[in-house]
C-alpha cells in the first residue's frame, strides 16, 4: 500500500511524504514528532523506526518520539521531546524549569526534563525525562510555549533530588534573592512529599535566620572558627541622624566591624561596583570598618579567612578604644 497524508494535510500528493520533509517538519515542534502523529501524515510505524537506524536520517529520542534529522538534538528539542512523550498535562519542574525561569545557580549535572504528570498517568521514566506522578499538578506558567511549574515548586523539587547540602543551600538562596517567598517556599515544602526534605528544610531555617545566600552560611561557619563574639547578621546600620548606611552582612557592634560577602556576580557589575563603591564610602563616613570578602575564600581557605576577620576585629577594637 502506498503512503499517503490525508486529503487536508499540506496538500502532498499520495506517496510524496519522503520527497517533502519540510512538509514533515511543519507538523513537528521543531523537529520532534511522535510517531502517531506521523502515522497520521502517512508514514507508517515500520517506516519510522527503519528511518532511526544507525546511519540513517531520523532518530529515536524517547518511545514513540522521532527527531526528524540524525544531528545532536537541542536541549530545546529534548525537553519537546519529553512533553510529546508524556502527554499534554505534562509539566516541567526541577532543573529545567528553574533555568528556563532565569535561575543560575544549579549544578552541573547530566541533562534531564523532569515532568510532573497527573496520578492516573501510567507513563514511566524514560531515557533523560524523570517521570513524577502527583496529586498536587500545579497550574503551569507558558514561558516560550513550555509549560513550567511555579519556581517555588519547580526549586523544592530539583532540591529533593540533589544530595549535597552547598547545591541545596546555593539554589534556595538565589531563588530567594530572585523575589521567591520564604513562606511561599516553606508552604510549598509541607505541602509536598517528605522524601527529600530534610537537607532543603535545614537551608530554608538558615536562611530565614539571617544567611541570605549560600556563601552567608559559609560566612557562618568561618566566624565560628575565630572565637569572636557572634556578629549581628545581615544588620541594617544607620547613622545618627537615622540615615541609612548599609546592611552590613555581618556587624560586630563592639568593635564597629562589618563584615561584607562580596560576591563578583552580585556586587561587580557596572551599576554593582558603583553600588559598593558608595556604601563603603558611607561606611567610612560613619567611622565603620568594613573587611570585604569573596564567597569563594569562605570555601577553600577557611582558616586563613577566619585569621584575617580576628585581626581586623582586633584591629577595629584597638581603633575604638583609642578614639
């Protein structure tokens, strides 16, 4: 029997499908098929598959899912690739959806689409798509025609999937500095499954106790080496008129020190740098001795970080006891 569209499709003649892939493409989303949906346009399901071989001009992404070319597909054609698999009520949380939702700070971890799919769905896992059935399907946000979970949601379900306690505590962190709710975070986090939430949990106490970034628990644990008295956290300091000066990341309030994580992604850009440069400028004013560190050294030299905030503490207690 020959192949053949049916009569409203693109108008191709009966048997011409091969000799019209852009014909092929158009009923694509960018390139990826389902092979139900070429059987439609009369490509048998033989065909299909006999096209994915080695060698040959399709291939097979996921089941019953065809690239229409043999290139390395996209992450763009995977995660199209992942939807038309698991079917229209899909919707894409963890990872990717964070990324798409302008998050920076994740791991770098094999490629996988992990989609949320109604309970009743019998799809599995497959390939790079992580399948989860739920209950609580979330109303999904359409962001360049991707149907994306809420970040609160899509943040706490890529955090029960990763096992360390700096990946967990640099994701939240950011998704809070990017305007995510601490309650939203915490409802989200008591409204879900309990696999997984101890390590995300931890963070989100951290954080809603003062360290407003991953590298301000890090800062925490330095101070602990010094045997300082404990700094007042992320403290709002004004002058004595009440005018603002800063919120310093760390203040010791006997010796006037503040202690500022200075990350260059945060604080470095062009509108960043002239931001830091006036607030240390209101600082000095203010007779405040500020120690400016980068998050990175809170990581790898700990204890000579730790040295340097005991001497510039002892240097600022002998500079206020002499005035």
């Amino acid at each position: 029997m020959r192949d053949r569209f049916r009569p409203d499709d693109l108008g191709v003649k009966t048997g011409d499908w091969a000799r019209d892939p852009e014909g092929l493409y158009q009923h694509s989303r960018g390139g990826v098929v389902t092979v139900a949906r070429l059987g439609e346009l009369g490509v048998p399901s033989m065909t299909c598959y006999r096209r994915c071989r080695p060698g040959k001009p399709w291939q097979r992404l996921l089941p019953g899912v065809v690239l229409l070319s043999s290139g390395t597909p996209t992450r763009r054609q995977l995660v199209d690739a992942a939807l038309l698999y698991a079917g229209p009520d899909a919707v894409v949380t963890g990872a990717v959806a964070c990324r798409r939702q302008r998050l920076r700070g994740l791991p770098d971890h094999p490629f996988a689409v992990h989609l949320l799919v109604p309970l009743e769905h019998k799809v599995g896992s497959s390939g790079h798509v992580i399948i989860e059935r739920t209950t609580r399907l979330p109303q999904a946000i359409m962001i360049d025609g991707v149907p994306l979970a809420p970040l609160s949601r899509a943040v706490l379900d890529e955090c029960r999937r990763l096992g360390s306690r700096r990946e967990v505590s640099a994701l939240l962190a950011e998704a809070v500095q990017r305007g995510v709710n601490l309650a939203e975070l915490f409802a989200e986090l008591d409204a879900g499954s309990s696999r997984g939430t101890a390590i995300p949990r931890e963070a989100l106490h951290r954080i809603a106790d003062g360290a407003r970034s991953a590298a301000e628990v890090d800062a925490m644990k330095v101070w602990r080496l010094t045997g300082l008295p404990e700094p007042l956290w992320n403290h709002e300091l004004r002058d004595e008129n009440g005018e603002y000066i800063a919120t310093a990341d760390g203040y010791f309030v006997s010796a006037g020190l503040a202690w500022e994580i200075d990350s260059y992604d945060f604080h470095f850009g062009k509108q960043q740098y002239a931001a830091t440069v006036a607030r240390n400028a209101r600082y000095a004013a203010a007779g405040i001795v500020v120690l400016q560190t980068l998050p990175s050294r809170l990581r790898t030299e700990p204890k000579r970080v730790a040295a340097e905030l005991v001497a510039a503490h002892r240097a600022a207690m002998a500079r206020s006891q002499a005035a």
